[in-house]
C-alpha cells in the first residue's frame, strides 16, 4: 500500500499539527489534551480494525505480521498516553 493514501496521510498529518502546537504554542494545557485525545483514538483504532467486523474492508489479509503491525502501532501509543495523562 502506499504512503500516500489518505487513511496514512490524515492521521500523520494530523500527529505533526497538534505535536507542533505542543512545540510552539504556550499553552501547552489545550495541546497536551489534544495529543491525549488523539494517541486515545489511535489505540482504540489499532485495537478496532482488527476485529472482524462486518462494515471494515480486510484489505490487506489478516495474517499474523499484520496483527503485529497492529500489535507495534498500539504499542507506540501507550508512552504517548502515559506522558500525556501525567503532563495534563
């Protein structure tokens, strides 16, 4: 798949906003929740599609180095969660 489809290209993008409010804005408070709220939907998101549900295209097949890939990107968003949670 491509790095240019837009269910990579959102999400990246939208990580890269709200880390440079963090970085620049000097209310760190409203991007500190942002960064919260997103690394929140990430996970749930990363735990979500990979549940068979009958409305989710499984494209690519699931096999087990996709569930890893699932596995590593959930997995990146717990220190993102713990640092937020405790900066809040």
């Amino acid at each position: 798949m491509a790095l240019t489809r837009p269910e990579y290209t959102f999400p990246s993008l939208a990580w890269l906003l709200i880390f440079l409010a963090w970085l620049l804005l000097p209310n760190h408070d409203f991007s500190v929740r942002l960064l919260l709220g997103w690394s929140a939907i990430s996970l749930a998101g990363a735990i979500v599609t990979i549940l068979p549900l009958p409305f989710l295209p499984f494209r690519p097949e699931q096999s087990v180095s996709h569930y890893g890939v699932h596995a590593l990107y959930a997995a990146t968003q717990l220190p993102v969660l713990w640092s937020t949670w405790r900066m809040r």
